[in-house]
C-alpha cells in the first residue's frame, strides 16, 4: 500500500482536489443564476432601505449587504430605482417565472 502511496500520491491528491474545486465552482455558478431569486416591481415611495427591511425575514444580509447586492446584481447606483422598475432581490425564488410587486399596501 505505501509502494501504491509513493508512486500516485501526486494522481491521487489532484484528482481530489479537482473534484474539490468542481464542487465549489458549481455552487458559485447555482447561486449567481439569476431565476434563483425574486424578481419584484418597484412601487412609488418605495427605496431599497424599505425593500430589505420587508424582506428581512427571508435573507441572512444586513440592511446594507442587501442594499449593496441589489446595487451590484442590477446595475444601480446610490438607491437609483424607480416606480415600475424591475429589480432582482436576495431571496431565494421558490415560485418560477413570477414577478412580485412590492408594495406597502402588500405589507
């Protein structure tokens, strides 16, 4: 055994260590996918401070995380949404092809 050690331990560890970084790639790429999250419509008076305080509930990010990933994932700028806009939040979708509206009216 130690005769099979010495000679493919370089195999072996690189054949472990592929399979290592393939797993971890393929959650990175899972979790990126945009139909993995809720997709909602921005009502008027609503900002992204209001949006993750409501979601709050369903996200593990700090009210600034959350601000910081809308910002990042939809292309936004120092709280630039707007009434009608479509914007990708963290939380997981577990409805397909839906698009919800947020509205305090909802809430």
């Amino acid at each position: 055994m130690k005769k099979i050690w010495n000679q493919y331990s370089y195999i072996i560890l690189f054949i472990i260590l592929s399979f290592s970084a393939a797993f971890v790639f393929s959650n990175k790429i899972h979790e990126n996918n945009p139909s993995n999250y809720v997709k909602i419509t921005v009502q008027e008076g609503e900002s992204l401070w209001k949006i993750s305080e409501r979601y709050a509930s369903e996200h593990r990010l700090s009210s600034n995380q959350f601000i910081k990933w809308v910002e990042e994932k939809n292309g936004i700028s120092g709280d630039q949404i707007f009434p009608g806009e479509k914007i990708m939040i963290p939380v997981k979708n577990t409805k397909s092809d839906e698009t919800q509206v947020a509205s305090s009216e909802n809430y």
